[in-house]
C-alpha cells in the first residue's frame, strides 16, 4: 500500500500526483528494475555489482530524490541493488512455481525484508544538471520547486492511499 500525495506549485499552477510506497504492481516493477539494472540502464556502477552479486533482490519502492545543486527532483523506482545476508537461506523460498535456487536471483524485496540483506551497491541518481540527488521523504507539506516554472513555492498535500 501507498501515499498519494499531489503537488502544487503556486506560481503557475502545475500539478501532479506522487505515490510512494508499493501496490499490487510491486513485483512486476521490481522485475523491471533488475532487468534494468542487468542491461545497464541504470549505469556500470550496478550493472557491474549485479554480475558480481550470487543472488540479486531490488526492492523497488517509490522514492522521492531532490538534486543537491538545482533542486530538481523526480519520483522513481530505488534501484539499491541487495543480497541477503544467509544466502543458503532463501534458495528454496518459493516465487510462484520456482524457487529462488531454479531463478538465480530473488524476484523482489518486501521493505520490512531488507533488515535480512546487505547493500551491494545503493542506488544513487545524478541530475540533469549533473550533481547527485538525494532521497527525502515524501510527505505533506513538503516544499519543493517547480518542474515547470523553477519557482520554490510548490507544496505538497496528502491526496489519499492506494493499493
């Protein structure tokens, strides 16, 4: 389950919903982000560490990330690449009609499951403008600026939940 919040800038009057957390879709879109992350899209830093990790796991919550040096920021999937620390402890876990020994990786990470695993390589996005962007948490009141016109008066407010 998840937060929906909507943004609202007050100088020009762009908005947008932004929902955190996970929903039905969850596994799927962890699917995603390995495969990403196993082509590279999500760059060489963890491409590399996924083909050095004995079983890969994402768990790919919707996060909030804010640049560093311009402010911009963007919702997306965390691409923190994990591995649990008793790996001979999760291979005959089930997904479906395989394990996890019969796929090689484990399909996804639930957020109260990372306690169980180490980070390979944390999931750290640069911006257009080419600084870092760091993860904050989503929530009401929260300012942050316009994607639109760059004005620093947006505002968020909780819009409700979803599934």
């Amino acid at each position: 389950m998840g937060h929906m919040y909507v943004y609202r800038c007050m100088n020009c009057g762009d908005e947008r919903y932004l929902m955190s957390g996970i929903g039905m879709t969850f596994p799927s879109l962890c699917q995603e982000v390995m495969e990403d992350i196993a082509s590279g899209a999500y760059g060489p830093r963890l491409k590399k560490a996924y083909k050095t990790c004995s079983l890969p796991a994402v768990c790919a919550e919707e996060k909030l990330y804010v640049c560093k040096g311009c402010g911009r920021w963007k919702l997306t999937p965390d691409a923190t690449l994990y591995e649990p620390l008793d790996v001979d402890s999760v291979l005959d876990e089930r997904f479906g009609d395989k394990t996890v020994r019969e796929l090689g990786h484990v399909p996804y990470l639930m957020p109260n499951q990372l306690k169980s695993c180490r980070v390979v390589s944390a999931y750290e996005p640069a911006c257009k403008c080419g600084s870092m962007m760091s993860e904050i948490k989503l929530r009401k009141g929260l300012a942050l600026a316009c994607p639109t016109c760059g004005v620093s008066n947006g505002l968020v407010e909780l819009a409700g939940f979803w599934d």
